[in-house]
C-alpha cells in the first residue's frame, strides 16, 4: 500500500497484517451485479501506453478457476477505474486517486478479492509490459489468460506477507501480444488497513499496458519519483549519523559528560527507525506488517523517551533515576498501545471494537511524554539559563519532529515540495534541532575543556609549590643517618615532611604529617601547614608549642583538618617527641606506644602530649604515613599493619617500605623516613612525585 508505506518515513501511520483474513464475517452486502457484459475492452497501442480504466470487474472472495478466460464473470460487480475530476489522495494529496473498494459498496472488507478485465489489443507484434499502480492495498498477484505472470507480496497459500508499494511491471507472454487477452488481479489487504488510512482496498489507480520498452521507461520515472519523495528522510539519515559520530567523539574524549552518550543512543534508535522504513520502501527484506510494528510500536516511542532523558541529562537535573522510571513506563505503555492496534494483534486478539478505547489511550500516554519533556526544559531553563534559548528552540523542534500525526489532527500541513524533491516537516525539524544541539555540544565541550586546562594549571602550580616545600635534598645532620621516600598517590599529594637544622650542629626538627583530602585542596593545605611550622619555628624549637600554634590556625578555618608529628633531636640523642594523631614511630623495628591526641585543627586550645626517648648508637626510628598499611590489593585486601610489623622484623630501608607497600596496591600517599643515630653523619632522599596523573 503506497499511502501506509510510504507514511512509515513521512507520518509513522499503522497499516496492515500478515496474516490474510476471509470469509463471510469480514464482507458486507454485495451490491447488485452488474447486467452482463461480454464485450472486451478495445486497446490499440502506438507510441504511448494505454491506461486500463474498464470497467473491471470485481468481486470478493477467492477462487483459483476466476484467473482463467473462460471462467464466466458477468454476475460480477462493475468497479470503474478511471479517477473522478479533481480527485486527490485524502492522506497524501496525491492526484488522480482512485477510492478502493471500502468506499464502494464493501465497507469493512478485507482478504482476498479479484479484479477481471477482457481486452483486445490491437498494435505490433512486440513485447508488452502491464504497470501495476503504485497505490495499492495491500498484495496482489496479476494472471493473463490464466498464467500468473508475477506478484508483489508473499503469498503461501492463506498466508500472505505484503511489502510497501514500489514501482513494478510484469512482462506479458508470447502469446498474449494481440487479440483477446484476460487479465485477472488476486488482491489481498489486510484487516488493519481500513483502521488507519480511508478509502481503502484493492486498486488506487489503473494498470497501464504497453510495449515493454515504454512501460520500463514509466516505471524509472515513477522509481525517480520515489526518490525525491525521500529525499528529505536520506537527508536525515545523513545528518543522524554524522550526529551520532560526534556525539561518540566528544564521549570518548570527556566520559564525565553523560549528555553525550545520550545524544549518541538518541541518533542510534533514530537511525534504526529510519533504516527500517528504507528497507521497507526500497528491498523486500523487511515485511510491511514487521516495519509497522517497529516503526509504531518500538521505535516511534522509545525515540521519545530518549529525547526526554537526553535534556533531563543535558541540564544536569536531578533524581535521574524517578525520571527514567517514569520515562520508560509511559514508553512502555504506548508501546503496549500501539502493539495492540497493528496486526498480528489487531483483530486476532484484539477485537475491533478495543480501537475506539486503544486510540484515544495511546495518544493520551504520547501526549504525557510531551508534557514530562516541556517540564524537563523548564526545569533546565530555570538552572541554566545561558544556554536556555537555544535549548528550548532545539526542544520544540524536536517535538514537532515527533508529533506529526498529532499535528496533522489540528489541521498543520506537514510536507512540502521543493525543486521537485518533497520535504516532510518531521525530517525538517530533526535536522534543525540537530544543528542547534551540535553548536551547544560543541559550545559546552570546548567550555569544558577551558575548564580542564585551567584546572590542570592550577594544580601543576600547586605541584611546583610542594616541591619546593619538600625539597629534592635534605640538609646534612651531624650523627644521623637518614632515608626518606614519598610517592604521592596524585600529582599533588597531601603528606608531607620537612627537616629544619637547628643552631646546635646535631640539633634537628623532623616533621611528618598528612592532611585530609587528596588532589589541589590537600596540596594548598600541606603549603599552609608548613609555612606555619617553618614560621613558628623561627621562634621556637618545642615540638609540642609548634603544633599548638599550627592548631590555632587550622581552627580558624573550615575543612582544615590534618595528622601531624614533630621529632626534636639533640647531638646527644635525646628526643622529644609531640604528635596530633599521626602514626607512632618504630624504634628498632618495635612500634613505639604514644599518648592519643586528636589531629591538628579539630578543637581549639588542645594539649599535645609530648613522648621523650634516648637514640643510642645506631638506633634507628621508622616514621610512616597511613598509606603503608591501608595499601590495598585488587581484592581488596589491606596491607595492614601485620606485615609492616614482618616488614620491620629484619633490617630494611624506607625504599624498600615503600616499594612494597606500592606494588602491594597503593590508594594513598607513601611517606617513610627512616633516621638512624650514627658516629657519622649521612643523609639519603628519594622522591617520586609524581606516580599516578589525576
């Protein structure tokens, strides 16, 4: 059927069945026979074809022996197939159609009927062609004196699978180039076809016989015809598919951005949508009744849906999830709908008399659609106003797009015809609105990527700022030994150390410590903290009055908060130590016991308890971050502090601490220093900054 089918790109509109249907519930009253009439048809052929108006005649039903010449017809209906002045294809606007035979005494008929016309040709002795009419409902095979020369559908018997109209002719035989020939057409239409589109049934305009040479010529030019009736749909197509390709790129190069991958899911289903109305117009490889239903009952509405997720997603709303809850059970149930009046379904399962409830139900639920995306673009208009202009004008075009049906309802013209090519509203309004979302994807990525430059400044900054604070080599202390190894976990890490010579050669301040956070926050932080330590211990070397000023000021601000050890050690080996919640020492590979104390910039005013111990002669501490023993394995298995204890069993230096501690799995900072009390003095550092990018 040309109108249903070809309404599959430009209007979606439902049409017919696979399964044929006969018998005597599906006819209504014969009209009175014609008088007989045994007269043939004069055709004399020249140069140009001859149209086959008749009268034909017609009859309902189905019979093998009606194909033959002889079988006698003239009980049989008259139907005139010659178009009525001024007549026009109701749906399409197409001239010269002819109403079928629904509209002609056989109101709600569908399955099989014939059509017989008695000719006699008069004209060379060449090969001759009959166009078949490129409107017609829904299958047909053509006989010419009693020998089926070809048919457009898939008939099996009482089984019937009918594709969308297309251009086609059939050759006749030898014998049937002059004289009196009878040509019988078999017509088969399904019993959902009236439901959706008038005047249905059988033939829309009259076969036109001629010399094969000429009726070829007919059928290019109604093939050029159908191409630039689609022009506008391949149009689309194209236009679909660069869409999706960009909206794939800009995914790949910024995943964060979700409104991306739904723009590309979008394009997806709309591509296969359209494919699947191409393949039905132009190949036989998809059945008219399956691209229906694909059409109308998967992807028409799942197209919708997605629209409404992409600009929930598009203006970062939130509670995405009630959306899509709500997106998919209005999807489902106008899928549910429209399943339910396309064939097998309909009339089958669904009795005709459930159209008049099914109808007004699947446009209310496509309607809701329309209301949950205008809601979804005002809350987004409402947040994001900058981009809210073009935004909306994208949005009403695609529910134009998506509408048109319900469009033509309120009496909108939907196609037009420019340079010969026609142009459907519909694929007018997809294109647009994927040019204006291309400029705001593209608007909003190269915004993005603005940002990103910036903030990887920011933090390379912040980087260069930590290592000058955590200097590549560490001042020499007379009688101490000492090793120091950090591996941020990020660019910039949030623990930190410092060693501050004292006047007294031999007399040192070892600070350890480690903020809260990681990444450019902890990194400002761990610059704040030690330019409070260095300046605080310009006036004065006790460890537990250091970190008292340093609390002070991480008080005063919000979110400051960090663990934080200082070590004082004399020439002697004395050793004071004050600590703020950091990780105890290993003396000797014995991890030391230690008053509790809550970390810096907590509470205000709190006292910081302070351990003393004496280093011998080659007596070593080991101080740590809490990166060590919360490293973690794919499995997710910890370190813990079992196998730092077996790790510090036997001799070890802090780069082999650390090393272990990483390969193991790291997730946070590595610091370890390990300080050993010797008869000379010999200091070791080992930094890797930068370990793992963010």
């Amino acid at each position: 059927m040309l109108r249903a089918g070809r309404f599959l790109l430009l209007f979606l509109l439902s049409s017919t069945s696979l399964l044929a249907q006969t018998g005597p519930g599906k006819r209504s009253a014969t009209p009175p026979p014609a008088p007989p009439s045994e007269a043939a048809v004069q055709v004399k052929l020249g140069e140009s074809a001859a149209e086959l108006a008749g009268p034909w005649k017609f009859r309902t039903g189905d019979n093998p022996a009606w194909s033959q010449p002889d079988f006698d017809d003239s009980a049989w209906s008259l139907l005139d197939l010659t178009p009525p002045a001024g007549s026009a294809d109701p749906s399409l606007g197409i001239s010269g159609y002819i109403p079928g035979w629904t509209d002609r005494g056989y109101a709600g008929y569908s399955g099989f009927a014939w059509y017989r016309l008695r000719i006699n040709i008069e004209g060379d002795n060449r090969p001759l062609s009959l166009k078949m009419p490129d409107n017609a409902d829904d299958a047909y095979q053509v006989f010419v004196n009693g020998k089926q020369i070809g048919e457009f559908g898939s008939f099996n018997g009482r089984h019937v699978t009918a594709y969308v109209s297309q251009p086609q002719a059939y050759r006749l035989p030898k014998g049937a180039r002059s004289g009196p020939v009878t040509i019988a057409i078999r017509m088969w239409m399904d019993s959902a076809t009236p439901l959706n589109v008038p005047d249905t049934g059988g033939m829309h305009g009259p076969p036109v016989l001629g010399y094969a040479s000429i009726i070829a010529a007919q059928v290019r030019l109604d093939w050029d015809d159908f191409d630039h009736e689609f022009g506008s749909g391949l149009l689309e197509m194209l236009i679909l598919v660069m869409a999706l390709l960009m909206a794939l790129a800009l995914f790949f190069l910024d995943r964060s951005e979700q409104s991306y991958l739904w723009l590309a899911i979008v394009c997806a289903v709309t591509i296969l949508g359209n494919g699947v109305v191409l393949l039905a117009n132009f190949t036989f490889w998809i059945g008219q009744t399956a691209s229906v239903i694909l059409s109308n009952a998967v992807f028409a509405p799942a197209r919708i849906g997605l629209w409404v997720l992409f600009w929930g997603y598009w203006f970062r709303l939130w509670r995405m999830a009630r959306l899509h809850a709500i997106v998919w059970s209005l999807v489902l149930l106008l899928a549910a709908a429209k399943a339910m009046v396309c064939p097998p379904l309909y009339g089958q399962l669904i009795p005709v008399a459930a159209n008049g409830f099914l109808v007004p139900f699947a446009l209310i639920v496509k309607l809701l659609l329309a209301v949950l995306l205008f809601l979804v673009a005002y809350r987004g208009f409402t947040r994001q106003r900058a981009e809210g202009g073009m935004a909306i004008a994208a949005i009403l075009l695609a529910a134009i797009a998506n509408y048109q049906r319900e469009l033509r309802l309120i009496h909108v013209q939907t196609t037009t015809s420019i340079l010969d090519y026609s142009f459907n509203l519909g694929s007018v309004s997809t294109i647009l609105s994927l040019l204006i979302i291309t400029v705001m994807l593209l608007r909003r990525f190269v915004l993005a990527q603005r940002r990103k430059e910036q903030w990887k400044l920011e933090i390379e900054q912040a980087r260069h700022v930590q290592q000058v604070l955590i200097p590549d080599t560490l001042p020499e202390i007379q009688g101490l030994h000492i090793q120091s190894e950090y591996r941020p976990a990020r660019e910039v890490g949030g623990d930190f150390f410092q060693i501050l010579p004292g006047e007294t050669p031999g007399t040192a301040l070892i600070v350890v410590g480690d903020v809260t956070g990681k990444g450019l926050q902890a990194g400002m932080l761990v610059a704040l903290i030690v330019g409070a330590i260095r300046s605080a211990a310009q006036h004065t070397s006790d460890p537990a009055r250091i970190l008292s000023l340093v609390n002070q000021q991480l008080c005063e601000r919000e979110h400051a908060s960090a663990t934080c050890m200082i070590l004082r050690i004399t020439p002697d080996g004395a050793v004071s130590i004050a600590n703020a919640g950091q990780i105890p020492p290993y003396l000797n590979g014995k991890e030391m016991q230690l008053e509790g104390a809550l970390p810096l910039g907590v509470l205000p005013d709190v006292d910081v308890p302070v351990t003393a111990l004496q280093l011998g002669q080659g007596d070593s501490l080991i101080l740590m971050s809490d990166g060590i023993a919360e490293a973690q394995d794919a499995h997710g298995n910890l370190f813990g502090f079992d196998r730092v204890n077996e790790l510090l069993s036997k001799p070890v230096t802090a780069a082999e601490i650390a090393k272990a501690a990483q390969q193991f799995g790291q997730e946070d900072d590595i610091l370890v220093l390990r300080i050993e009390r010797t008869r000379r003095q010999r200091t070791e550092i080992h930094a890797e900054p930068q370990l793992i990018a963010d």
